[in-house]
C-alpha cells in the first residue's frame, strides 16, 4: 500500500491510479522519470492482498506481474507499511527479489503518523531485520508517500545500491581480503581433513557472484562462506546487493 503514491509523489503529477485499497494498481506501470540525481524507470506493480480479502486467481495474476517486475529491475524498492509492519507477502517478495539477485531497499512508509520516542526508529529496524534476517544487508530509509517526507533521499541511496550491486572487484584485491581472512579464521576441518582455500575470482555482476576454489567442496560448511561474505562485505561494502558464492575444486571448470 502507498506504492502509487511514492511514484506519484515523485513524477509531481497524477500518472498513476492512486488508491488506498492495495491491491488497485493490477498491471505493472512504467514511468519514466529524470533529476539531478539521473535517469529512473519507476516500476509501479500490481497490489498483493491478504488471501482472505481477494479472489485467489486474480491474486495469482498480481504476484506472476509482481515477479516479471522484479525480473526485470535493478533495484527493488520493498515498500512496508509502517502500522502493520512486514507482513507474510513482504517477506514472500522480499525473498523473491533477494533470490533474484537484485539490488533492495527497505522503504518504510506512513512513518508521519507513527507515534515515536528516542528509540522508535532502531528499534523498527531491529524489528525489521529480524523477520527478514537475510536482508540485513538491505538499507532501511523511512518515508511519508504522502506527505513526501525523506522521499528525496531516495534517489541516492537508489544510485548507490545500483553501483553496488554492479560492483566488480580485481582478482588481487579479492585473494589479499582472502588471505587476510583465512589468517584471522582458520578454514574448518572435519574428520581430520582441513579445508584448503586456494584463490577467489569475480564470476559476474548483478549480483557480485564470487567463485572460490578449495581442495574439498564438503569441508566448505555455510558458517564459513557467511564469514567470508561478511568479509567481503566489511571490505568492499556491497550495501543493498545480495553477494553469490560459487564453491569449485581444484581443476573443475569455472562455469
């Protein structure tokens, strides 16, 4: 709800249908947008209501447009209501644009009219990355569609994750961020076999997908390619763009 607002809020004219019932918009809307911050296709996409309010074959139909849009994005702006909070469809998209390989912005919106103390804002977040814990990557930015409140702060926060998510890194920069880490925290053994990490090169972009060679591809447990990731993340930042790694072993072909 307030997607067509925000797209409205930043063409300054009424292009899109604005309804407060979500769900109004049913195709996906191109507008086309210029500033001093660059050029933008705006994406307005079809409303996702709660299953008991809509027919399921429409609702069918406003997901499949919701995924063809994500698709065909750089950068997804994953707009949540702040009264109700993120709620199972915000998580079943957000999900989708991260499985996607996109850039993400979490886009709080009606923060005008929250009540807030001190701690309202880090708390919200806390909130947030909890019940989307593999988007804490993702940057947060509170809005008023309406009111245009922080709206304006979009634009660079859109370019910077665009870059980061187009971001290519040099097969030296990668192996010195390597090795350094591999010195901090030893690579796990198992069965008295230790894993053996011999270099990282950048596969492709969009997202920055890494591809590691190592001596066992078993030995290569998830609780140390998280530690890499938030290696290269620390390193490189990669603020808003999911990061892929790719495990080979010595001698396999680099797909």
């Amino acid at each position: 709800m307030g997607k067509s607002s925000l797209v409205n809020k930043i063409l300054k004219e009424e292009r899109v249908i604005v309804s407060n019932i979500a769900g109004t918009t049913r195709d996906a809307i191109d507008s086309y947008f210029e500033n001093e911050f660059g050029k933008y296709v705006f994406i307005d996409t079809a409303g996702i209501r709660r299953k008991s309010k809509v027919n399921e074959a429409i609702e069918k139909f406003s997901v499949m447009r919701t995924l063809l849009a994500i698709e065909r994005a750089d950068v997804c702006l994953m707009m949540i209501d702040a009264e109700e909070g993120v709620t199972d469809q915000d998580a079943k998209i957000a999900g989708e644009a991260h499985e996607a390989g996109k850039g993400i912005i979490l886009v709080i919106n009606k923060w005008d009219i929250i009540e807030k103390d001190t701690y309202t804002i880090e708390q919200f977040k806390k909130d947030v990355y909890n019940k989307l814990s593999y988007l804490t990557y993702a940057p947060i930015l509170f809005i008023s569609a309406k009111t245009g409140q922080r709206v304006n702060k979009l634009y660079e926060i859109i370019n910077q994750v665009s870059s980061q998510n187009a971001l290519r890194v040099t097969t030296s920069m990668l192996n010195q961020v390597l090795n350094e880490a591999i010195a901090i925290v030893q690579p796990p053994t198992d069965k008295g076999k230790r894993l053996k990490i011999y270099y990282m090169t950048q596969a492709t972009t969009k997202p920055p997908t890494f591809v590691v060679f190592v001596n066992n591809k078993e030995l290569f447990h998830f609780s140390y390619e998280r530690y890499l990731v938030n290696q290269l993340r620390k390193e490189f930042g990669l603020i808003g763009t999911p990061i892929r790694m790719l495990v080979r072993e010595k001698g396999e072909k680099e797909e």
